[in-house]
C-alpha cells in the first residue's frame, strides 16, 4: 500500500512516498519510492507492551484524521541476530491513515516514559 508522506521521517526529510509492505502479523516494511535503498523495519508496538499518546492536532489535521479513521501505528526496529537484542523506537511513531493513503512520523514529547532505544527483550514473557 503507497502512502504519501504529509510530514518528513526524521533525518529523511527527502522521502514524500512509501510503501508498506506486511510481513507477518508483527512486522511490517516502509520503503522509499524516491529512493529506492531506503527502507525500515516497523513492528506492531502494540504486541509488546500498552502503548498510549495523543496525536497532535496539527497531524490530525495534516493527515485528516477523525475518530472514524482507520489508522496503523508502527515503530522503528532496529533488526538484530538474535532477534531479543533487536531495539525499538518508541519515541518517533509513524502514523498511516489507510482511508486516504496519509502517513507522518510524530516524536513524543521528553515527558514521556517511552524510549528510543528499547530491546525487545525487555517485552518478552520469559
């Protein structure tokens, strides 16, 4: 599924469209379609913990979001061998309005309790 970008990826500011491609039930994939080598995995954060922000208004707006909305929020996953020492970006959610083929990446304010860097790890049941 393409998506345009309505506000730039954080140090990506160049990429105005992607494509999101499903993996499994838990990870997802964004690549750029302005540059081919870019791409990020994503993963469902909400399989690993409760996960819970407002979206600013200016999103909601940008991307045309209402309480009808269907909308997938995803988080950047640094992939790593093993798969428990991989690290999660909790802190710069990417949003993805499916109903008009939106997407932006907000940051959460330092406020708060989420990380840039979480392993995975610290999610699973052990």
């Amino acid at each position: 599924m393409k998506f345009d970008v309505s506000m730039p990826l954080l140090g990506f500011e160049n990429i105005k469209e992607v494509e999101l491609q499903k993996i499994d039930d838990i990870f997802m994939r964004v690549e750029a379609l302005d540059a081919k080598h870019i791409s990020f995995t994503l993963i469902d954060p909400f399989v690993l913990r409760e996960y819970d922000f407002e979206v600013p208004k200016k999103t909601q707006k940008l991307l045309e979001i209402d309480e009808k909305s269907n909308i997938i929020i995803l988080n950047i996953v640094l992939i790593q061998t093993p798969i428990e020492d991989s690290v999660v970006n909790f802190i710069g959610p990417l949003i993805f309005n499916t109903d008009n083929h939106k997407m932006a990446q907000i940051i959460l304010n330092e406020s708060t309790t989420y990380g840039v860097a979480e392993k995975i790890s610290n999610f699973l049941k052990k």
